[in-house]
C-alpha cells in the first residue's frame, strides 16, 4: 500500500492493488489471493495514521536515549579499584573504542563483570554503540549481570536492560504450540503486543522473567514473543550463548 501511494501520479482511483496473504490450514498451506481497489484519499488517510503510530515510537526512542547517553558520560565505577581492575577497564574501554576484540583470563573475585560492564555502557555513552549484549551460559552470571546493571542505575545510570529466557520457561503450555487453536494468546496477539510493549518500555527498567510473565498475563500475548519485541528496544540483553550465536535458537 505504501508503494502504491508513493508510485501514483493523478488523484482518483488508482490501478488495483493485489495483496497475496500465505495461511497455514492445518497440516496444509493454502494460499489466498486478495484483490482490493483503492482512492487516493484512503490511501492517504491510511498512511497518516501509520505515521501517527510510527512517531509515538520514535519520540519515545529519541528522548530515552537523549536522557541514557547523559547519565552515561558523568558514571563512575561504583567501588574503590581492586588490584588489575583499573587495567581491565581501561583495556575493554580502548578496545571498544578501537573496535577490536579482547580476551580475558582473570582470577575469580577480581570483579570481572563490572569490570567489562562499566566501560561498556561508558563506551555506549560515547557513540561507540547503540546496546550492550551480555552472553553467558550459566543461569547464576546472569543473575551476577543483572546485579551489576542495578548498582550502576544506583548511582545515576539510566539503562533498560532485558533477560532472555528459553520458549519452554516462558510458555503458558505443558509443550509450545503456536497457533491459535492450541494456545488462547495466539489469536489476537499481534492486536495486542504493540500496547503491551510500549507499556512496559514506559514504566519500567528492568524486564526479568517474572515481569515479562506478568506483563503477558495482563495482555494477553504469548510471554516469549514479548520478551524478543521488547529487547528490540532496550539498551542491554542479557542472555544465552545461543542467542547469539545459533541461528536456529529461539
């Protein structure tokens, strides 16, 4: 519909606008064919409203991140340094900022994690990237993650931050069926998702698996699809390997 706004030239009725929509049907996929005539003035009509709803979202985005990067650029390191900690900063900082890789073995108690979250978001603040992703394959570092995000909001930072959690922990179903004869959050939840997230964006920081639950519950929608639709917005996701790496998860 976009396209054909853009292309026409005259006003009145424009050339017929085919849309093909692709249903499962059961086992079967059987594909509909949709012919549909448009005026101009519709389509006008139609394209205003999306603008309406497109610019909710970027004047959210905007000034979020307008407030982030300012109290990212005054943050300190919330603890007196402990011995190679100032180093280990310091080496994660430049190698953001050079846009190299950096590996790091460290004794355990040196404060890795806020070592390399610190001048992540720091880097972050700079321009050097839009978010932070936290990868791990242990349910505990995660958790040591989200302890670290929360000092650093403690002392001023301004930071929304995600955990991912499998689909078999986030499903309201003994076993994940998505569609909307199986699962009663499936039918209707694309009606629902955009309020739903919109939201949680607006009224809370921190998203972990309880409030994504809960969250869900309240809307609607399936708890897993939300959690992904929100971390497209966020300024850090914490989460499994996997996710990162293995194009197949989910």
């Amino acid at each position: 519909m976009t396209y054909t706004l853009l292309s026409s030239e005259e006003e009145g009725l424009l050339r017929p606008l085919t849309k093909e929509e692709v249903k499962p049907e059961h086992s079967n996929w059987r594909i509909r064919h949709f012919l549909q005539t448009y005026k101009l003035p519709e389509l006008e009509q139609w394209f205003d409203e999306l603008l309406d709803a497109w610019f909710i979202w970027a004047e959210f985005q905007y000034q979020w991140q307008k407030a982030r990067d300012a109290s990212m650029q005054h943050l300190e390191f919330p603890f007196p340094y402990r011995k190679g900690q100032r180093e280990l900063v310091s080496g994660v900082y430049r190698t953001i900022l050079r846009k190299k890789e950096l590996f790091v073995q460290a004794p355990t108690g040196i404060g890795k994690t806020m070592s390399t979250v610190f001048p992540a978001i720091r880097a972050i603040g700079e321009g050097c990237g839009d978010r932070l992703f936290y990868l791990t394959a242990k349910t505990i570092t995660r958790t040591v993650a989200e302890e670290a995000v929360s000092i650093l909001k403690e002392k001023g930072l301004q930071f929304k931050a995600i955990t991912l959690t499998a689909k078999e922990k986030m499903c309201i179903l003994d076993e994940p069926e998505c569609d909307p004869i199986h699962c009663p959050r499936a039918k209707g939840h694309f009606d629902r998702i955009n309020a739903a997230v919109y939201e949680m964006l607006t009224e809370c920081d921190s998203y972990t698996r309880e409030e994504v639950l809960r969250q869900a519950e309240k809307w609607n929608v399936c708890p897993h699809e939300l959690q992904f639709d929100v971390a497209s917005w966020v300024d850090g996701v914490i989460c499994d390997y996997n996710y990162a790496f293995d194009p197949n998860s989910k």
